[in-house]
C-alpha cells in the first residue's frame, strides 16, 4: 500500500516549522541576553556612582569638619582613601567667589571641589561642590 504522496510534504512542511521555531527562538534569546548584559553594566556603573559618591560625601565633610576645629588642610589638597577603598585617590580644589567679598574686594569665600578618582577604572570620577569661607582654605 502507498501513502499519499500529501504525507510526505506535511512531514517536511513540519521540520521547516520547527528548524523556523528554534530560529526565532535563539534570536529572541540572543536579543535578552543582550538586553541583560547591558543592564548589568548600567547597574554596576549606578552602584560605582553611588560609591563614589558616598566618599566623596564622607571626605568633604570630614575636611569641613577640620576646618571648623582650625586644623589646617594637607599641604597638596590630595590624598588616599583607608580600606577598603584604597584605589580611590582625592583632591581638593578651590576657586574664589568674587561675588562675596569685603569692602576691600578680598574674596570671604570660594567655591571649592572635591574630586575622587578610582585609580582602577580610568575615567571613573566623580565631583562635589560647596562654598567655603575663605579662612578654611588658608
């Protein structure tokens, strides 16, 4: 007994469908995957962000405080940070402001930024502002 020569051409139009499906299927895995590695990367970027920020945060404070208590700051405006964040360097810089000043036009205040740098990750940095008084900064 013959089969139908129709049996055949199902059968072949049944692989093409599923060969088709598994198609579809790893391109829209590959579009996920890569979709999720990007994620990944903006999530570690917010959280090195976040951690950059905390310290630098924590430094400029710290330097206000002592100011405030008259100690002087270091000499180059720049330092480490303790464990464990070793990798991460800071420097102070200051710009007078010549909209505060006495009668005499001497600057009361300057504009001052703080600046950490992760060593490990060039380009990685991350920049706090605030106005300080003048006598902080001698």
């Amino acid at each position: 007994m013959k089969r139908p020569a129709t049996w055949c051409s199902c059968q072949g139009l049944l692989l093409v469908e599923a060969t088709l499906a598994a198609v579809v299927i790893a391109v829209g895995l590959a579009f996920i995957s890569r979709g999720f590695a990007n994620q990944l990367s903006a999530v570690r970027a917010v959280e090195t962000h976040e951690a950059l920020l905390a310290l630098a945060q924590g430094k400029l404070l710290e330097l206000e405080a002592e100011a405030l208590a008259g100690r002087p700051l270091p000499e180059d405006r720049s330092g480490a940070f303790d464990a464990p964040n070793e990798e991460c360097r800071w420097t102070l810089t200051a710009r007078p402001r010549a909209d505060l000043t006495d009668q005499d036009g001497v600057p009361l205040a300057s504009d001052v930024a703080l600046t950490v740098v992760r060593e490990e990750a060039r380009g990685t940095s991350l920049t706090v502002g605030a106005v300080w008084l003048q006598e902080w900064l001698q």
